[in-house]
C-alpha cells in the first residue's frame, strides 16, 4: 500500500468550505489543524524511513493524529449545522 498523506480536506471532503472557514475565523480549530497536520507529516516520514522511530511510539502517534482528527470533526459538524 502506498505511503499517503492525511490532509483534513481529503479526510472531509464534504466539509471543505467550512475548513478553509475555521482554519481563517477560529484560532482554537487552527491550532488544532496545525497540530494534526505536523503528525501527518511526522507519522508519513517514519513511514517512509526518513525519520526513525519504533512501533510502539509509530502507533501512539496514529493514536493522537486520530484523537486530534475526531475533535476535528465535531467542530466541523458543529460549524456545518
């Protein structure tokens, strides 16, 4: 399978609009997608071996990445409604 990033607007296609809206208007969601997208990119150089690190610490940061991505979510469904 190939190596592939996780970008919020991949993830929630539907929601595009209001990303690119909260990423501009809400600080707290821009910290939040800043995060997640700075895991992303973390979990995608383990990954592809550019930056070493072992399984168990590879999965714990899938476990944030995860957590951050739900929290996410519930401030787009909250914003979509």
């Amino acid at each position: 399978m190939p190596l592939q990033h996780h970008p919020l607007v991949k993830e929630f296609p539907e929601h595009r609009d209001a990303i690119h809206r909260l990423k501009m208007d809400n600080a707290h969601f821009q910290r939040l997608m800043e995060e997640y997208e700075a895991l992303d990119k973390q979990i995608f150089r383990i990954e592809d071996g550019s930056e070493p690190s072992d399984d168990a610490h590879l999965e714990q940061l899938k476990r944030q990445r995860l957590a951050l991505k739900d929290e996410l979510y519930a401030l787009l469904q909250t914003a979509s409604r």
